[in-house]
C-alpha cells in the first residue's frame, strides 16, 4: 500500500482498512522486515544478516515499537493536517528527534561507474548493531514528512472506510482518493446507483 507520495505517509498506512477489515503489514517482526524490504529503505543484505542475528521475539519487540511510533506519528499528522505546520509544534517532535539522535550514521568513499568512467562517490550509511536500528530509516523518513512536505497537502482519503493518507503532489491539489482503482472506483459506482436510484 505504498500510494502516499511520501514514505513516511506510507508508514502511517503500513495499517489500513482496505476493503473492510483492518491489514497491519508490520504485525510482528517478520512483517516488519518485510515492509521495509519493500520500501527499499533497509539495504537486503542487512534485513537478512538481523534477521539471522535476531534472538526469539527480539524482531516482534522491534515491530511493537514501530507500531506504537507509527501511532504516535499518526496522532500528530492528523493534528496538524490541513494548515502549514508552525515552530510551535517542534516540542511535539521529541520522540522522534530521540529516535534520530541514537543513529550510527556516517559517510564513506566507495568505488562508483557513471558514465563509462570509474570514479568515487560518497556514499552515507549507518552501523546496524541491533534491530532496533531499523527503526532509524523509518524516523528519517517521517522527519522527511514534517521537513519537506506541506501539511496543507496532506489529507486522508474520502472513503468512507478507509483510513489511508497521502500527500497531494497533484496540480491542482484536487486529489481525493487513496487511489482511483480502489475507493475512487467505489465512490464512482455509488453515485452510479444513487442516479440510477433518482430516475426510479
């Protein structure tokens, strides 16, 4: 369910009420290490070398805290959704700048072939000394929300059931759907039945 336009969005809705019944993808340590496969920000070889390394329910610990971050995170987008987010909510972001300030990040030359020519590239990565560091990829990318996205774009989809949320990148920030094909294509065949309904 990444159709948010922004990974720390996508986060929000790693639990979702799709059709009718809530999907949370990151429900233990395995959906977790999943989840974040797929939003490519955890390097493969490392989702496998903690996976391996992990000690019993030492993941399923990790995917506790990454829901109750993600609610957390939730919490605050909806406060804010809607309006340009102002100085005064940095004191709100506490849990998340503790999060990013325990990283192990650096920088590194590595070898890099651009253009028919070798060369080097700097190249930033980070030390994964437990599993617990998986969650420092999921905190960049929800301060990469509050840095970097307009909350006067960010709006949860008119489902009726759905719980999804999205940053509206569109032209004329008319979008109104989580997607077309799901929720859109559903408000579609209503108003569908209801014209037909009117006719009698």
């Amino acid at each position: 369910m990444f159709i948010a336009d922004s990974l720390g969005l996508d986060f929000i809705n790693s639990i979702a009420t799709p059709v009718d019944t809530p999907v949370d993808w990151i429900a233990d340590g395995d959906g977790l290490l999943r989840w974040l496969a797929q939003a490519k920000l955890v390097p493969s070889d490392v989702l496998d070398e903690l996976g391996a390394r992990a000690t019993a329910g030492e993941l399923d610990d990790v995917a506790g805290q990454a829901r109750d971050l993600r609610e957390w995170f939730r919490g605050f987008v909806r406060k804010h959704m809607g309006r340009p987010l102002t100085p005064r909510a940095l004191k709100e972001l506490e849990p998340l700048n503790r999060l990013l300030e325990s990283d192990q990040a650096f920088s590194r030359i590595v070898p890099h072939h651009y253009d028919e020519h070798d060369g080097f590239a700097l190249e930033r990565t980070r030390r994964w000394r437990s599993a617990e560091s998986l969650l420092l990829p999921i905190g960049e990318a929800m301060a990469r929300v509050v840095c970097e996205e307009s909350f006067t774009d960010i709006k949860a989809c008119e489902g009726p059931a759905c719980t999804l949320m999205f940053a509206d990148h569109t032209r004329a920030r008319a979008r109104r759907w989580c997607s077309m094909a799901i929720c859109g294509n559903r408000a579609k065949q209503a108003a569908h039945r209801n014209r037909i309904k009117d006719r009698g």
